[in-house]
C-alpha cells in the first residue's frame, strides 16, 4: 500500500528529529561541544523571553496610537470664539 503524504511528512520530521538528536549526541562528545549546546540553548530561552516581551508591546503600540488620534483630533476643534458684549449705550445728553 503507498504511503500517504502526511504519513510520509512524518516519517521524514522522525528521520530528521532523529539525525538531530544524534548529531547533539555527538556534539556534546566533543571537547568544548557541551558549552556550546549550552549557549545554544541559553540563547533560544532568551530569544523566546525576548519575542514574548515583543507580543505584550504590540497592544499597547496600538493603544498610543488611538490615544494620539484622539489627541489630534481634539486638538484641530477649533475653540469657540469668544463672543463680544454689545456695548453699552451711552444715554443721549439732555439739553
């Protein structure tokens, strides 16, 4: 029976998750191979720490933004004109 493709795709992601943790194995075994697995993975935690603190700056990107809208929008309100009393009628001069 042929295979399908989402049964091959997987066994391709087995094969190479595989190839992978062989060439770890081997890197490890090396000398100076441990600290470099090390710093890998110290630096895929930080890059994960870091996109995360990416994903919590994009809201608040878009409230800045609304709040500026906001502000502009009351700012071009033109401000009433103050209105001028009448003045005041001087009483005419009697005789």
């Amino acid at each position: 029976m042929p295979q399908t493709k989402r049964t091959a795709d997987t066994d391709l992601v087995t094969r190479l998750t595989g190839a992978g943790e062989e060439a770890m194995q081997r890197l490890t075994g090396m000398p100076g191979g441990k600290a470099l697995v090390d710093t890998a993975q110290s630096l895929r935690e930080r890059l994960d720490e870091l996109a995360a603190r990416l994903r919590t700056i994009d809201p608040l990107e878009k409230r800045v933004t609304a709040l500026e809208h906001r502000l502009t929008a009351l700012e071009k309100k033109a401000k009433p004109a103050a209105r001028r009393k009448p003045a005041a009628k001087k009483p005419a001069a009697k005789g």
